[in-house]
C-alpha cells in the first residue's frame, strides 16, 4: 500500500499532517515538564529529606530509625511525583488514585513478602532488638555481621571480611537472632585441658595469675578458674572473666597464646584426644 491509497479520500497527507502537529507538540511540552516537575522533584525531596536527618541527628534520634523514615520518605516522594506526572499528561489524580487502590488488594497479594518486612522493620524501630553499629547473629541462617543500614524492606550487615549482607526485614522480625555487642562488657568463657599427671592446683594458679596480668580485664568483675570436666584424655580447667565488649577476641586471643606458652615453659602438658587398646594374647 502507498500512501496515495493510505490517504485516499478527502483529507490529503498534508492536512492530516498538520491535523496531528497541535497533538505531538502538546505531548512534547507535557514530556519536557513531567521532566522538569520530576527532576526538580527529586532534587527538592534531597535537600528536605537531608534537613530532616540532620534534624533527627541533632535530637539524638536512633541511626536505625533515621534510615528507616528517610527511606519512607523517599518511597513516599516517588509515589507522588509519579502522581504529579500523570496529571501531566491528562490523567486525573482521583482515577489515579481509584486505580491504585483497586490494585492495592492485589499488589498486597502478591507483595505479601515486601508487607511482611515492611512490618518488620517497624518492629525493629519500636522494640530495638539491634541498632545500626551492632554485631548480630541471625541463628536461622547463621548470617552475622556488623548493621551499617535498616531501611523499609532490609537490613544490611558488614561481615568481618567486608563482605555485605542484605537480610529482609521480616526474617529477622520473626527468627531469633543474638545481639553480641548490646552490653558494654562480654565474659571470656576458656577451657583448657591438662594431663591427669600434672598438679591441678598448680595449674589452677598460672591460669589466675595470668587472668590477673592481663590489663584489659575487668577487676570490678569476679575471676573465674575451676575444674570444668573430667574428660576421657584431660582434666579441663575453666577460667572465666569479663572484658569490653570491643577488646573480646583480642583478649581471647592473646590469652590463648599466653595459656599454651606459660604451660610449655611451666612443664604443664595440654594434652590431644586419645585411645589407649590393651590387647590379651591368649
């Protein structure tokens, strides 16, 4: 078909033409404004969502909660420059609207899982079971890491290697999880084992001297060191004290190295899993 036959009748290319101008034109300004109401939108919403955190800031307002809202926020902006846009172009705000709402029950549907960290993270903000700087465990999947970030749907955490975590919000609402870092002092757990032949107390006493030298640990709290088990291979002694909760694995990890080379010099064995077999030739 060519465009004689396309335009066969009484209204020539030309006219047609010029019959469409006033529409393109009309649609390019709406395109150009929606562009400029958009842009200018979201540069706005930056700068007030900026005034709001520094002003949450200056109230002492938790960080978790200022993510959380500023997140919100920013959602909420979208939504309603997406409105503003439409309007643009002609459509009316109320059926917009209508229109949202009819399929608010089946985006709820089929958002179950986003509603559900939604409400978990209002959950987080209201009951504070961690706060954006603490070190948490989540016990169903083993995930753990330090919270840089709680927004609408998830929570980030920094593992020790840096690597970056991203757990939604209604797992950790639902699941429990262990807060490491909530107190401001944690207690050093250690067990160590001794051969049956070496002298207990003795043993007992360079562990209490070494917990006593140690200069992070807490002299407000008790010093532990007791028999803890009499096992197949060893006698295991316990010594328990507390430490700041950021000098943990330091202090854990020196006392370990200093328990082993004190032994060693002390002619104290720390002896390996064992069998002894008897056999009976008859």
């Amino acid at each position: 078909m060519n465009i004689s036959e396309l335009f066969a009748g009484d209204v020539s290319p030309q006219k047609w033409i010029s019959g469409q101008i006033p529409g393109i034109l009309t649609f390019f300004w709406s395109v150009v404004i929606a562009l400029i109401v958009w842009g200018l939108g979201v540069k706005l919403s930056g700068l007030i969502r900026s005034l709001i955190r520094k002003t949450m800031k200056r109230q002492n307002i938790d960080t978790g909660a200022i993510q959380f809202i500023d997140s919100l926020l920013k959602w909420l902006v979208y939504l309603g420059l997406a409105l503003v846009v439409l309007r643009v172009f002609g459509v009316q705000t109320a059926s917009a609207a209508a229109a949202i709402a009819s399929l608010g029950v089946t985006a709820g549907l089929a958002l179950q899982g986003s509603l559900s960290n939604f409400a978990g993270g209002v959950l987080i903000l209201l009951l504070h079971p961690f706060r954006v700087g603490d070190y948490i465990i989540e016990d169903t999947h083993a995930n753990e890491g330090t919270v840089i970030e709680i927004t609408v749907f998830y929570t980030k955490l920094k593992s020790f290697d840096n690597k970056i975590i991203v757990i939604p919000n209604g797992t950790l609402a639902n699941t429990s999880l262990t807060n490491v870092t909530h107190a401001d002092k944690r207690m050093i757990n250690l067990v160590v084992g001794i051969s049956y032949e070496d002298d207990i107390k003795r043993a007992k006493d360079l562990l209490m001297r070494l917990i006593k030298e140690e200069p992070r640990a807490l002299d407000t709290e008790p010093y532990r060191v007791f028999v803890s088990e009499l096992s197949d291979s060893s006698v295991k002694l316990g010594a328990r004290f507390w430490v700041p909760t950021d000098e943990y694995w330091n202090v854990h990890w020196a006392m370990l190295e200093k328990i082993k080379l004190t032994f060693d010099a002390e002619g104290i064995r720390i002896p390996f899993r064992q069998m002894d077999i008897h056999m009976d030739r008859t």
